[in-house]
C-alpha cells in the first residue's frame, strides 16, 4: 500500500486477524477519492497476504463511515467518471469494489459499526459478511437526498439482508435508521456495547477454525446459496472433496478428538 493510501486506511496482520482501519476520523471517515483508492489496495494487500483468515473493518474516531465526501470531489474538480473505472475483467467499477470487494474476499469480512454509516459507508458495511453495531449506529442509504441512487454494490447486499419492500423504502426515503431498529431488520448482525471488541474476538474465533474449511464455507454462501438446486448441491459436493483427507482437514480432526488446539497452515503459504 503506498504512502499516500496509508494515511487514508491501514492494514495489519496480527494472529491471522486482518484488521483494517479507515483514518480519517476528523471527517466521520467520509469517502474522498484517495479514500476510494485506500479502500481498494487495502482489499488487494488482504487478498495477497495468505496469514490473513479473517477481517474486521473498522473506521476510527467518531464513525464508521459518512459517505461521500462531495466537497473535495468539487473542490478537486473531479468527475463521477473516474470512479465508474473497471480493471479488466472485473464486474464493479472502482466505487463498486470498495463494497463488492469485501464480498469477494476468499475470507470472512466482520465490520464493527459505530457512529454515522451513511450512503457510501452504509454500502461498505453492507459488502461485509457479518455487522457488529454499536449502540450509537445510525444507518442511511441517503443518496436519494442528493438526487442519486445507491450504486456502490447495494443491488447485490441489501435484498439479501432484509424484506423487498424494506429494501424499497430504505432507498426511496433515504431516513436514518437506529441501530435497534438496523438489527431487527436484519442491516446489523448484532448489536454490542463495544462493537470493536465483540468484532475482534468473533474474528478471533473463526482464525481458530481450518482456513481451508472457512474458505469453502464463504465460497458456498457467496455461490450456492441463491443458485438452483443443480448448482448449488454440486458446489457442496465439489468444495467438500476438496476438503476431506486434506492436510488441514486431518488437523481439524485431531485437534477436535484430542482436545487440544490445531494447528493449521495458511492456504497458499
């Protein structure tokens, strides 16, 4: 990650726990085009580190994440263009990955949500796997109060998480929601006094587990689970194969009836 990205979020690695942090808490971590690229190579620099099992994407200071930062895309002069970009071959463009990314993660993504998670921020945390939300969160998909739509990844989150008609009048309202109401509605996971902490030691749980198996289970919910019968009871039979007498799978065995912890090599390593 460069320089200028690191100001913008940081990366780091400790007992197989990825914990990415978005830094500019003076701004309610508000999304700027330097943010847009942090956000991206941190997706990258996670995906290449083959000791990381699991993430917890966090933001500092007061928010999770405000959304866009209009005025510094004004004062820049900047144009929309720039973040509908696509690498070659990817579905989502370059505001599209920021969220789509973390869903694409071969390893599971927990975002500890606190403060404002707004617009862009709100789809953020929707690309995760799994919401820890603090009791002061407050959740929008606001782009209708600037005469926009969501199209940060949103059509591939939130009709997975709540009602279809909950999705609608989320989007055609843009109202804030609580986090009381955001976790009976299925935005929010659960709800924790401090979301930081339950999301660390939740991610310290799932790094305990064989990486190879929470692999394959991210796989199975990402692919099969809104797949037909045909693909989906193949997909299980295919990651299953691929798991049982493996190295890790044996480990995983053991280490259950001993009773003692396993240990387990990073995939790719």
């Amino acid at each position: 990650m460069s320089v200028e990205a690191t100001t913008r979020v940081s990366v780091d690695v400790v007992e197989h726990v990825a914990e990415v942090a978005l830094r500019r808490p003076e701004k309610h971590n508000a999304l700027d085009r330097s943010m847009f690229d942090a956000l991206s190579d941190a997706i990258d620099e996670v995906a290449a580190t083959p000791a990381a099992r699991v993430v917890v994407l966090r933001g500092e200071g007061p928010s999770f994440c405000s959304g866009l930062d209009f005025p510094s895309f004004i004062a820049a002069g900047s144009s929309p263009d720039e973040l509908f970009v696509r690498r070659p071959g990817e579905p989502a463009n370059l505001a599209q990955r920021v969220t789509h990314g973390w869903r694409a993660l071969m390893v599971p993504v927990i975002a500890a949500v606190h403060g404002a998670c707004f617009g862009g921020g709100f789809q953020i945390a929707l690309g995760a796997d799994i919401r820890i939300g603090a009791p002061d969160a407050r959740l929008s998909a606001m782009e209708i109060d600037y005469g926009l739509v969501p199209d940060m990844g949103i059509s591939q989150t939130l009709p997975r998480l709540v009602r279809d008609d909950r999705a609608r009048e989320l989007l055609y309202t843009g109202r804030i929601i609580d986090a009381a109401e955001a976790a009976e509605v299925g935005l929010l996971t659960q709800l924790a006094d401090d979301q930081l902490a339950a999301a660390r030691a939740l991610a310290a749980a799932i790094a305990a587990r064989s990486p190879d198996a929470v692999r394959a289970a991210k796989r199975l919910a990402n692919e099969a689970f809104w797949a037909g019968p045909e693909r989906g009871l193949a997909l299980e039979e295919e990651l299953q194969r691929g798991l049982l007498g493996s190295p890790n799978q044996i480990a995983a065995v053991t280490a259950k009836l001993g009773g003692g912890p396993a240990e387990f090599a990073d995939p790719g390593a």
